[in-house]
C-alpha cells in the first residue's frame, strides 16, 4: 500500500480527506498531539487514543538525545517503544536546534550541536536527519531544514530557504522507500511571498510524499501568518497533504483549515493543561482562578473527557492548588480532547459545506480569558 492523500469533500479552499499510511489511515483535517520524547506529555497512549487521535508527533531532538536512535530501533522502533501502533511524524530536529541557540553551527553541509542535556557534541545533516526518522521507524520522516530565525531581511531569508532546499534534495536522496511511509518537504522563505511560492516550486521539482510549511507561528502574528498560507497553498499540489508546523491555537486551526492545510500540531494543548489552562467551547479558562474554587459545574459541559464528565472545575482548582500531578494529567486529556472534537466539527462541516458558518459560531462561543 502506497501513501497517499485522498481528498473526500471541500468547501471553499478546505477540504477533507484520508491519508493512508502504513500504520493506518487519518481522517482529514487532522491536530496532531505532540509527544516530544515519546510520550503526550502527562498522558498514557491509551488515554491518548481516547481522546480521538489517531498520529501523534515526536521529536527527533529529544529522542536522537534520550534515549538515542539506536536504543529506540533495538526495542522494536518508536511504535513499539510509545505503545503506539498508529501513524507517527517525526520532525527533523532542526527545529529544536535552532531554538536553543548559542549551542550550535552552522555549515553548508549541516549542523553542529551540544546536547542541553550533557553538553556533548553532536551533528545532524539532511542524511543523519533521515536516517535517525528511520531508526525511529516513523510514519512520515520531516526533511532537515534551517528554520529561518524572524524577523529576517528579504536577502537573509532568499539564502536560508535556498539552503533549505539543497538539504531538501539531499533528504530526498536519502530517504530508503517503504510503503506506506512518506518523506515531507518543508516550504520556508518567511514573510517574503515570492519566496514561499519559489520554495514550493522548488520541492514539488524535488517531489515529495507531502509539503509542509515551516517558519510560522514565530512571532510574525496571526494575519501575516494567514497572508502568508494565501500565497503558500496555491502552489502546493492538491494531490498531496498539506502539513502547517507548529500551529497553534483554535483560531489558528480554524483559518488554517479555511485556507487549505490538511495537518496541525502545537504544544499549546498539552502545556497549557500542565498551566492549569483549558481550552474549552465557550474560550480558554484558567483553573487556578479563585473564581473556580467552589464551582461544582464541569470545565466544558460538552466535552465528553473524563474530567469534564467526572469532576468539577472546583476539583480541577484544587488540584492545580495542591500541585496534584492529576490535575494536570486530567487538563491534558480534556484540552487534547477539546482539540480533537474541535478537529471532528471542523470535517463534518467541510463535508457539508458549511465551513464558513461553523466556523463563525465556533468564534462567537469564544470568550476572552477571565482575569
Ligand atoms: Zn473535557
């Protein structure tokens, strides 16, 4: 079985659709939840699978660091290991590199890196990038690319996607072909449109599995973040899923999805369930507040997660209060929860063609956080 995007319905520039994968088939638009060093952070993988998902993420950083790419493959690859048998993206570990900074640098050939974990000296290139994913034996295999640091000059950017793209090419060549697996390219080329539509020109020539669009959600803001998929996904085959990076908040899933992109993930669920913040249908609440301490009512009445649909946000305070690790294991699997239903919603109403009104009383519903 080959992998591959088949597009069931669309409204407007969205649509719904399958990916088949070795490790099973995806439902379309999809919010991938991020297990960085192969776990959801506070969450079993079968509470995981409860919530709905069905592909969670990993990062190749953390996992090529701790416990190492050789330890993972020995015991059976990250499925195994996660106890998670279903679709698996694994990132390319650029991200993270250049996150952290002053401990890294950067040649043509690739980059040179300490560990934040022991200061030890390691080296990631296209190839070493590809080859890790494949020890980790992941679904779909994310090209090293250089995340673009913002803001940057129109020159800095034009030479940071070009170098992205020579390494995209060189993944490309190392990519070992299985079926049912995929290697993604990465579109960069910052706020600056031509260069978006030239990086997109520049893999499709390359040919990949299915295009992501990296270099966003770093502080260039919602609306140039919006203006920037408008120029992005025209040029991206309608043939093949289309993957934002690192994105990001309900309202971002919802204009992203509008505009065409097929695949989501965000720590933002996860982390702000272990920081007593719940995503919920009516905005985003924080547990902590005083307001909360004698609620008997349900974070979110029609959330069907068990701390909506056993406890009270009284419970869900004093936990966070008494700093409870169940609190924020219990605020994980509602906020994951949340964005799976929310995910549902938005599939059920492109295959209806009613994206646009969903999406306006979904907004509507949302409130600005309480003090
Ligand atoms: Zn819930």
């Amino acid at each position: 079985m080959n992998f591959h995007f088949t597009p069931i319905a669309t409204d407007g520039a969205a649509r719904a659709g399958l990916l088949h994968t070795a490790h099973g088939t995806v439902e379309t638009p999809v919010f991938m939840p991020v297990g960085t060093a192969g776990t959801v952070k506070a969450m079993t993988a079968d509470a995981v699978r409860s919530t709905g998902a069905s592909i969670i993420l990993g990062n190749t950083y953390h996992l090529m660091l701790r416990p190492g790419a050789d330890r993972i493959e020995a015991l059976g690859g990250l499925h195994r290991f996660a106890d998670w048998p279903g679709p698996i993206l694994t990132d390319s570990g650029g991200f993270q590199i250049m996150s952290l900074g002053a401990l890294r640098t950067l040649d043509a050939d690739g980059v040179t890196f300490r560990s934040h974990l022991d200061g030890s000296k390691h080296r990631l290139t296209p190839e070493i990038a590809v080859h890790l994913q494949d020890q980790f034996d992941s679904t779909i295999t994310m090209v090293l690319d250089e995340c673009t640091k913002f803001p940057s000059t129109y020159a800095e950017t034009e030479t940071s996607m070009a170098l992205s793209m020579r390494w995209a090419a060189r993944a490309r060549a190392a990519f070992r072909p299985r079926d049912g697996y995929a290697l993604f390219g990465i579109v960069q080329g910052g706020i600056f449109h031509d260069l978006r539509a030239r990086s997109a020109a520049a893999l499709i020539d390359i040919g990949f599995d299915g295009y992501a669009i990296g270099g966003l959600a770093v502080g260039e803001g919602q609306s140039a973040m919006f203006d920037v998929l408008d120029a992005t996904v025209p040029h991206l085959p309608p043939t093949h899923p289309r993957y934002l990076m690192g994105v990001g908040t309900p309202d971002d899933l919802l204009g992203g999805v509008a505009r065409g992109v097929d695949m989501f993930d965000c720590v933002m669920p996860t982390r702000a369930g272990r920081t007593a913040r719940a995503y919920t249908s009516r905005g985003v609440l924080n547990l902590r507040n005083a307001r909360h301490a004698a609620d008997p009512a349900p974070i979110d009445p029609a959330c069907g997660c068990p701390a909506c649909t056993k406890h009270s946000r009284a419970y869900l305070h004093h936990l966070f209060r008494a700093s409870e690790m169940l609190g924020p294991m219990l605020l994980t699997w509602h906020n994951i929860t949340y964005y799976q239903s929310l995910m549902r919603g938005l599939r059920t109403a492109i295959q209806s063609r009613t994206l646009a009104a969903h999406a306006a009383s979904l907004r509507a519903a949302w409130q600005p956080l309480a003090p």
